[in-house]
C-alpha cells in the first residue's frame, strides 16, 4: 500500500524528492500518511478533494483485496 500511495503521488507533484509515506499498522487497520511539498498540497488534493479521493479509491480497493482497512491522511 505504502509504494502505491508513494508512486502515484510522486507522479502528481514538482518536486517528487520531498514526498514521504510513512504506514502506521493498527490492530484491525492501518494509517497511511502522506506529506508533500506545501507547494505540491493543491496538486494532491485536486479541485474539491477529486484527487485525493481518487487516491483514497484506488488504496481502498486494493485494501479490498487484501482484506484490510486502509486510510490515507494526507498532511
């Protein structure tokens, strides 16, 4: 999940040096904090938050497949 959110976001931003993903494992889910440039932020967000939750999207279904709950915080 965490190399997902990784490449995706470093496709979307300038400046793909100063994204980090950091994963915080739960019992039952797991926190995928994502912190890019505050440059970058609107570029990841998107218009009305599309992007970011088209990003949200695309983890959750691939959270589906493993049989976890995933949620992406974007910082």
């Amino acid at each position: 999940m965490k190399e997902l959110v990784e490449l995706l976001a470093k496709a979307l931003v300038d400046h793909p040096e100063m994204v980090t993903v950091d994963l915080i494992e739960k019992e039952k889910s797991c926190v995928i904090e994502l912190r890019v440039a505050p440059d970058d932020m609107g570029k990841v967000i998107g218009k009305q938050g599309r992007i970011a939750k088209a990003i949200r999207t695309v983890v959750k279904a691939a959270a589906t497949k493993e049989r976890k709950k995933v949620t992406v915080e974007i910082i």
